[in-house]
C-alpha cells in the first residue's frame, strides 16, 4: 500500500516507461510509445497508453491534460526514486546494512574499471574529511 509520500513500487513494465519518461522528459503516450519501440517493436500503443494511464492512478506519474493530447511526467525525479528503491532493497534483503549492500554488488557485480573508478570517490572522501 502507498502514501502520498511513498508512491508505489514499480513493476518492471512501468520501471522501463519511467526510464523513458526520464529520458525524454514530459511526453504524450505517441512520444513514449515511439521511444518504447526502438527497443520493443512488439510493444503496441495501447499498451503504452493502458499503462501510462494504470501508473497516473498509482501516483507514479503527473498528467497535463490541458491539450488534446495528454502529457506525462515522472512524479518524482531519477534520483529520488532510486533513492527510495534502494532504501527498500536495503531494508528487505540487507537487513539495513547499506555496507552489506555495497559488498554484494562488488562480489562479482562490478568491472576492474568500475571498482577503480569507486576507489578514486573513496579515495577523494577521505580527502575531504
């Protein structure tokens, strides 16, 4: 169940209209569905549409319906919502522990160049302190 404060968890269809949504910024459902084919030709319209529609109601989006052609827009920044993802992945699945979340993803999950580039922002916090 969500609050105002806490929208609802995304599915993994709507995670992927958010991130076209947040590429393209404020779009109608015809912008999102041309965007959405480049990687799902298969994805119809009123898929689109029926889905844009189901996550208004769920909080996830904005809508401007000032023009004949809706417009829809993340309801919160990129940031914040990952922010709020990964809070909840923190507290389900780490007990809390943001550490035992960060070695996890480095078990494995992370690229030489990718640790490096980690260590680099460590190394500059240190610094800073």
């Amino acid at each position: 169940m969500s609050t105002p404060d806490l929208p609802a968890k995304p599915t993994p269809s709507e995670l992927e209209m958010l991130r076209l949504l947040w590429r393209l910024g404020p779009a109608t459902a015809r912008q999102v569905h041309a965007a959405a084919v480049e990687t799902r030709p298969d994805m119809p319209y009123a898929n689109v549409l029926r889905l844009l529609q189901m996550m208004h109601a769920k909080g996830l989006l904005s809508r401007d319906e000032s023009a004949r052609a809706h417009v829809y827009a993340p309801a919160q920044p990129q940031d914040s919502h990952q922010a709020s993802l990964i809070k909840e992945l923190i507290h389900k699945a780490f007990s809390g522990s943001g550490k035992e979340l960060v070695l996890a993803a480095l078990r494995g999950h992370v690229s030489k160049k990718e640790r490096e580039e980690i260590q680099n922002i460590l190394n500059g916090e240190r610094r800073g302190d």
